[in-house]
C-alpha cells in the first residue's frame, strides 16, 4: 500500500509552496475565477467629474483593481474616494506614481487639460499603460511627445474620445469605401460648445483658497497666479492657460469621423476668424487670456494619395455651416451637440457629435441604395473595456481605436485651430488703435515634420509653451 501523507505535513508543504509562487494558474483556481494576478491595477489621476465616471466604466470589469486615487481637490474626489474605499488616496500623481509604482499597472488620466501631458508621460515612463482624456494634450508639440513615447516606452494607449469605437463611424467608413458619396472634397464641422464662460475679462481680486483644494498642485506646470473660483471646478476649459476652448473640448469627437474616414494626416494650411466683445472691440483689443465666444477654422490638408486637397471647416459657438440643400426643412442636421458634414463628388453623408445617426443625403437615399455589408471589425466592449482588455492582453497583442498614434496625430491637428485663434486675439504692440488688433489674421502655414508656422514666427510660441519651475516634460 502507498504511505499515507499526514494532513500536518500537507498543509505545512502548501504553505512553503505557496511562499515561493505568488502565481496561482486560473485552473487550479477553478472556472471563472479570476487570480490576483490577472488583474489589470488601475490608478486614477483626476477622479472627480469625468474622472469619477471613467473610473466607474473601468470598475464595471471583472479584471480590474482600482488601487490608487489622486486629486488635488478632496471636494471633487469624495465621491470615488467612497467608492473605492481601499484605495490609496494622494493630492500630487508625482508622489503617487513613485509611492505605487510596484502596486500599479495602468493610469487613467482625467485633469484640467493643461496636466495631461505630464502625468501621462510619467505613467508612460514607468511602464504603466495609460488612459487620458480628451484633447490628449494642451499643446500641439506635447501631442507628438505623446505619440512618441506609447512606441518608446511600448505601453497600451487610449484617448477617451468614446465615439471613436462607435458603430456609426464605421458604417460611415464603410459607406465611402463603398464609393457611396465619391470623393470627400469638403467637410463641415460644428459644435453648441462653450456651455461655459468664454469672452470675458480675466478674473480678477483675492480670494480664499478652499481647504480641500491644493491650489499650487492644481496649477501644476502652469504659470502662478492667484486662485479665483472662476476657475474651478469647470469653467477652466475657457482659460487658455488650462483649458484648450470649445474646439478642445469637442472636437476630439465631432472631428473623428473626418480623421478615421478620410486619407487625412497634419494640415498644412490653416486660418480663422472669431467673435470680438463689442467693448473690447473699441477699447482694449481682445480678451487674450481667454478664448473667444465663438469661431470658425478652415483647415486645409493634402491627401496622403497626394491626389489633392481636403477643406475642413469648424464653427463653434452656436455658428453653424448653411444647411445642405439635399436636407429637408423639418429634418435635423446634426444634433444638439454639433454634427458633421461629408461633401463627396457623388453625394453627401452626415453624422450627430458622436458619430451616432449617421445617414446619406438626401436620407431617402437611406431606402434607394444597397448599404454595404459590415466589413470593418465593431468594438463589442466599448471604449473603456477596449483598453483595460488590450492593457491584459499587452502592448503589441491588442488594437484600441484611439491609441496614440492615431489619437496624437489628430490631436496636433485640432490643436492648429487654437494656434490660429491666439494668432488672431495677438496684438501689435508696435501698432496703437485699431491696427493693433489685426496681427493675426492671415493664413498661417504649417510645415508638420518641424511643427512650424512659416509665414508667421509670431504664432509659433503656441506650438510649445514654457513649464514652471518644478514641472518637466521631456522623453
């Protein structure tokens, strides 16, 4: 007979074992169970507001952890701090990042656009996938840092842009594939943004600072200036020191059809014009600090088939294109966030804010035509569940639909919109009166590879801007 194995003896051999491997093989766990070490740990930098519900989306995984929290307003991230009750909790993500670097696999970040950059490339830099919000970055030249640093540092990467794993973008593409609408010769974007303060004078006076709110931290890489509530917790976006305006704010969804559905890359034209403050008009120029109250950008770009040129034009304030003729009079163009119009040489295509209700024009061509069949691969899990799975999967194993080096590319290009704005709202200082207040406005020309404004040095000191002291972003 076999020699009996004491119980004693087991249980003290599986503890032994169980010492020196931390990794337990999901069979012997048994079926649908899920070991600490499948799980994907996520930490959140922002995690009040959007970063509250990004964070919720993610939890919504049987594969994640959310381990660590970092905001520099305990006011805003109260709510997360509850719902993830065992995570740590930090007001700087520098300290973060180095305190759990061994604890965390992926960052999500959902700041003030003005830290976006810099807390995704230190995540970056560490090895952690990342996760950041839309626009990617507050500058152009951080844009293509970015797009870098995913391929150096070999990490899975997201924009959150949720339309851009959407069905209606991908039967759009799969329309112009199918040669429905011709060639796209002309595009009309718009968007009901700012839903916040923008025209108006530069806060100002002393002010408390709320207790819970770490304000130097807040300002991050941004110059000192005094706290003012006017900034906080939303109206940020309207600041061009933080925020990047309604073209920042919405673009990165109304303008993805364009980027994903044309043979698009960097522009290499672009100008603008904006609304100007009666006031201000006669008195003392624009309100440089801050974005206008609406705008219109024409873009122009070459084809990647070098067959031509691509216009592409913005409005956004409320200024909408003219309705196409094709369009009945009762029929909704767009939606209630803005919209998007495909011109083509055999018709035309239209879509809401977020890619959604997509249709041919006139839509009874909806009914007249034979629809191509779903060719393109759809994003079953949506957004975020498309990243925390491509985060398991591993860099290089699994696609997302806005990774960086779609997401940089195309946020560079957004962001030549606000470098004209700022070009436009520029005064003269060697010029008095009304002359002053035209230094901008020309067309600008952009030479992508050197990130360069050529016809206008004046303009260029908005491709990069300068970090305060203590604040670095390099690769």
């Amino acid at each position: 007979m076999k020699k009996q194995y004491p119980r004693r003896q087991f249980i003290r051999d599986a503890a032994m074992v169980a010492g020196a491997f931390t990794i337990v093989p999901r069979h012997v766990l048994g079926r649908g169970f899920i070991a600490p070490s499948d799980k994907l740990n996520i930490a959140g930098i922002g995690v009040g507001g959007k970063g509250q519900s990004d964070l919720a989306e993610f939890a919504k995984s049987p594969n994640v952890n959310i381990v660590s929290l970092c905001d520099v307003d305990e006011r805003m991230s109260k709510v997360s701090r509850n719902r993830f009750s065992k995570a740590s909790y930090y007001q700087d993500f520098r300290e973060m990042l180095e305190k759990e670097k061994n604890n965390i696999d992926a960052v999500s970040v959902s700041t003030p656009d003005h830290t976006h950059a810099v807390a995704a490339l230190a995540a970056m830099q560490l090895g952690k996938h990342v996760y950041v919000q839309k626009p990617l970055t507050h500058d152009i030249y951080e844009a293509r840092i970015l797009t870098q640093a995913a391929e150096k540092y070999k990490v899975v990467t997201q924009m959150g842009n949720q339309g851009g794993s959407g069905e209606g973008v991908r039967k759009m593409k799969e329309w112009y594939m199918a040669g429905l609408i011709g060639d796209v010769h002309t595009v009309h974007c718009w968007t009901n943004r700012p839903v916040w303060p923008q025209g108006v004078p530069t806060p100002s006076g002393k002010h408390d600072i709320p207790k819970e709110l770490n304000w130097d931290l807040w300002l991050g890489p941004a110059k000192y200036i005094d706290f003012n509530p006017a900034y906080v917790p939303f109206s940020w976006r309207g600041w061009w020191a933080f925020g990047t305006g309604a073209l920042g704010d919405m673009a990165c969804h109304i303008m993805d059809p364009v980027f994903r559905i044309l043979p698009i890359l960097y522009p290499s034209e672009v100008e603008c014009s904006v609304a100007n403050i009666w006031k201000e008009m006669w008195n003392e120029g624009n309100y440089v600090d801050g974005c206008p109250p609406a705008s219109i950008i024409h873009l122009t770009y070459p084809r990647k088939d070098k067959k031509g040129t691509i216009k592409v034009s913005w409005m956004d304030g409320g200024l909408q294109p003219k309705r196409p003729d094709e369009l009945l009079p009762d029929e909704p163009m767009g939606n209630w966030d803005g919209g998007v119009i495909f011109e083509g040489t055999k018709g035309k295509m239209m879509c809401g804010c977020y890619g959604e209700n997509p249709t041919l024009l006139p839509t009874k061509r909806m009914k007249e035509v034979n629809l191509p069949k779903p060719t393109l691969k759809r994003v079953t899990e949506g957004h975020y569940l498309e990243w925390v799975n491509a985060c398991m999967a591993g860099y290089g194993k699994a696609e997302t639909s806005s990774s960086f080096d779609f997401a940089g590319p195309f946020t560079e290009s957004i962001l030549m919109g606000n470098l004209a704005i700022r070009s436009w709202q520029m005064k003269n200082p060697k010029l008095k009166g009304w002359d002053d207040k035209y230094l901008g406005r020309k067309k600008l020309l952009w030479d992508a590879a050197n990130m360069k404004i050529t016809n206008f040095d004046e303009a260029n000191q908005f491709v990069r801007r300068e970090y305060r002291d203590g604040w670095s972003f390099s690769l």
